[in-house]
C-alpha cells in the first residue's frame, strides 16, 4: 500500500483544469481527494463542471440531507 499524497494545488482532479481565482472555476470548486493505492493519494480541488457531469450520469444515487 502506498500512504504518498499527492497536493495537486489547484488543480481539478478530474479534468485536471485550473480552479484557482481568475480561472472562472474558481467560485463553484470545492476541495476533494482520490484515494489511489498504487500512485499514492491525491489532494486537490472538483470543479463545478466535473461535480454536474457525475450528478448527470450518476441520476440513479438519492442523495438526502440530514437536517
């Protein structure tokens, strides 16, 4: 098993684009990791784009508020 993490900075880890201020991916992001245990860990950022595209190919998952 490998316990690397790899800080991606601003980067999206799915599309691999900019989200830093000035990318217009910036507002909409939000921090993420991707658990890997042959490459190691990676930290980084899922921008708006990415976050939609699951949520469309994903309609099958309920997702509830606990309030």
């Amino acid at each position: 098993m490998n316990n690397k993490l790899i800080d991606r900075g601003d980067m999206c880890l799915h599309c691999r684009q900019d989200t830093k201020f000035g990318s217009g991916k910036f507002v909409n992001r939000y921090p993420a990791e991707i658990h890997n245990e042959v490459w190691g860990d990676e930290r980084g950022y899922c921008c708006d784009d990415c976050e939609q595209a699951y949520y469309k190919n994903n309609k099958e998952e309920k997702w509830e508020l606990n309030t």
